[in-house]
C-alpha cells in the first residue's frame, strides 16, 4: 500500500536543496545531517489520509542508527590512523637515531677509502654473466682502478678494493664512486647494483625522509640492509 506522495528520488532532492550548504563534490556520501533532512521530509510530504506505515517509519530509523554508527565507525578509524602513522613514525625515528656508531651496509654507489685498510663492499648480479668488472672513479669522475672478476653467477658476490689504482699506487683518502659492468654470453648487460657499507656518524630527519649519514655522504633508511653491532 502507497505511502507517500512524492517518490522517493523527488524527496532526496527536495531535502538536499531546502537547507542552504557549501556545494558538495558529485562523490559525497549521504552523511548523517543529510540522512535526517530526507527522513523529516519523507514525514512532511506523507499522505495525511495514508501516513507513513509504522513498521516502514521503523525500518527508516534502523537504517538512521545504521548510518549514525557506520558514521562514528568511519571517524574513529580515521583518528585511529593517525594515531598509528605517528605511532610507526616515531618507532622509525627511534631505530634510526640507535643505528649512530653501527656499522651499516646500503645500496650505493660511494666508498670511503681510509687510506690504510681495504674497503669491502658487495654486488648483486641479476643473472649469471660472462664477464664482470668494477670501475672505480674518484671525485673528477676519473677511472682510476678497473677490477676485473670473470665470469660470475646470478646472486650476491663479495668484493674488496685494496685502495690502489692500476699501476698499484696508493691513492689519497676520500670518496670513490663504484660502477658495476656486467654481460651475458651474447654481449648483452646483465642489471647489477653494488651495496657498500660504513659507519654511521648522524642522522637527520627531513621532507626527503630518514637519513643516515657515513662521512658526507647520505643514505636513504630505507636502503639499509644489514647492520653490525662493532
């Protein structure tokens, strides 16, 4: 039996117009103000002589109390978002400022060479590749000790620079830069990257994230893949 006299789509509108507002972008959501609107406009344009039938006016408030709950749902959840992202942003800041005096291996491209003991550092070859070597630059971009290492299989391989160029001088303390150059039997490159390690002398926190610092140069926190404790 017929309740009410104007549709329902008619309803909606009408409510959502009488009462002035901001404009709502087309992808809101019915909130809880508005659902109220519709339901009191449903009561005012109901048929005098055939009123709303009570059980529908009852499923109407379930629905509201549906909506009111799913309504305080949504905005804990959001406070409880936030909460946890500054919950997980302090644990992160935390770990990192523990890692100060650690010794630490990243993926980079940039050794510290001492002056006296030789420096480790480690490559990664995607797959298995005929030839290998490693070049290393200084701070002019200048080749200064190319180190050959054959043929090598798809993994983690472990390598030393003894800190010499070709012709076996020692070269000054200061920043190097490795590259890896790696192909297959055909000729063709095989993808590699190079991690270094180091130890961590500050760290600072900033827009562009975590940084740990080994010397002047800077590593992404979450470049880091190892750490010791010496």
């Amino acid at each position: 039996m017929p309740s009410l006299i104007a549709p329902i789509d008619e309803i909606r509108q009408q409510a959502l117009q009488s009462t002035p507002s901001a404009p709502a972008p087309p992808s809101q959501e019915l909130d809880k103000e508005a659902f109220l609107r519709l339901l009191v406009t449903q009561l005012r344009y109901q048929d005098p002589i055939n009123p709303l039938d009570s059980r529908e006016f009852a499923a109407q408030l379930a629905q509201f109390s549906t909506v009111e709950q799913l309504i305080g749902i949504n905005e804990t959840l959001a406070a409880q978002s936030d909460a946890y992202a500054a919950l997980a942003q302090g644990i992160h800041n935390s770990v990192a400022a523990g890692l100060v005096g650690k010794v630490i291996e990243a993926e980079g491209d940039r050794l510290t060479w001492g002056g006296e003991d030789p420096v480790p550092f480690r490559i990664e070859l995607g797959d298995a590749a005929q030839q290998v070597s490693i070049q290393i630059r200084n701070e002019a971009g200048e080749v200064v000790r190319t180190i050959f290492l054959g043929s090598k299989a798809a993994g983690e391989h472990a390598v030393e620079w003894d800190g010499k160029n070709d012709a076996g001088e020692a070269l000054p303390a200061g920043t190097y830069t490795i590259e890896v150059l790696a192909t297959d039997a055909d000729g063709d490159p095989v993808a590699a990257r190079s991690f270094v390690r180091g130890r961590v002398t500050r760290v600072t926190f900033g827009p562009e994230g975590i940084l740990l610092w080994i010397g002047d140069r800077s590593v992404p926190m979450q470049s880091v893949r190892g750490v010791e404790s010496e």
